[in-house]
C-alpha cells in the first residue's frame, strides 16, 4: 500500500513538472502580449502627448498586470525620486530586479531604455518601434511552437513519472 502511495506520488511529481513547464510557456507568452500593449501605449503617448517618462511609467503600470505592471511601477518609481542617473540605469536596475522576463525580453528592454530619455522624441519613437519589433518577433517565434511545446513538456512530465514507478516497482 505505501509503495503504491509512493509510486503514484513519483508520477503526479514528475507530470506536476511537466505541467509547470507548460505552464510557463503560457506566462511567457502573456507577458509579451503585456509589453506590446505597453509599448504601443508608450509610443502613443510619446509621438501625441509627449508625455514625460514618469508619468508614463505610472500608466503603463496602469495598463497592464503582473510582472511588467511591478517594473513599469518600479521605473515610475526610480524616475521620480531622480535617485539613478539616467534612464538607460534606471531600465538596467529594474530589469535586474524583475526575474519573471527571460533574457531575450531582457535584452529588449535594455536597449529601450538606452533609447529613451537620451534623445529628442522622434528617436524615443525609433525606441519604441524598435522593441516591439523584436518582441513582436518573439511572440510569433513563441506561438509557432507553443502547441508542440506544451504537448512535448506534458508528455515528458507523464513518461518520466511512468518511467521512475517503474524502477521503483
């Protein structure tokens, strides 16, 4: 009875695994979605309003949840008490600050900021529409291959659970 409990508790372990991966492809791809809402906000805001960069922050924080809506608040944040030289610094810090991106989103935001506040708005626009074309980018790279994905890493959680109860029996 208790090696059966232990066996059953191997196999929900390694398919919980497996699920959790799956799960994570779909945070990832929420989270882009999340950035190119903030970034077409951002570009709106900086090409018709010219919206200063804090307040910006505070709507983007606004405009959008979980992980990027922390690091927009974080920014506005940094941005207002003026405490980190630039904004290319500021980006950095928080980006740091922010595991939930992975790296290619990192790398994306790192070059936004080294675009914002160091040029005249048409640049910062330039900015902007450069970062959405590369997340854009990996989005579509993302959904090409989410459905094999989730599927592979379900199936890989469920075989490796299988397998392990079997060399436990």
């Amino acid at each position: 009875m208790l090696k059966t409990l232990g066996i059953l508790m191997v196999i929900a372990g390694a398919s919980g695994t497996g699920f959790s991966m799956a799960l994570n492809v779909h945070r990832t791809s929420e989270l882009l979605q999340q950035l190119l809402a903030a970034l077409e906000l951002m570009r709106n805001e900086i090409a018709c309003r010219r919206t200063p960069l804090p307040e910006l922050m505070r709507q983007l924080q606004a405009a959008v949840r979980g992980p990027a809506s922390e690091f927009f608040g974080r920014l506005a944040g940094d941005l207002e008490r003026r405490q980190v030289g630039t904004v290319a610094a500021s980006v950095r810090r928080q980006v740091a600050a922010t595991p939930a991106f992975p790296s290619p989103v990192r790398q994306v935001l790192l070059q936004l900021g080294a675009g914002l506040g160091q040029y005249d708005a048409e640049g910062q626009l330039r900015s902007v529409e450069l970062a959405e074309a590369r997340l854009r980018s990996q989005l579509e790279q993302l959904r090409a291959q989410q459905q094999a994905r989730v599927r592979s890493y379900c199936t890989l959680g469920v075989c490796a659970g299988l397998a392990l109860a079997i060399l436990a029996i």
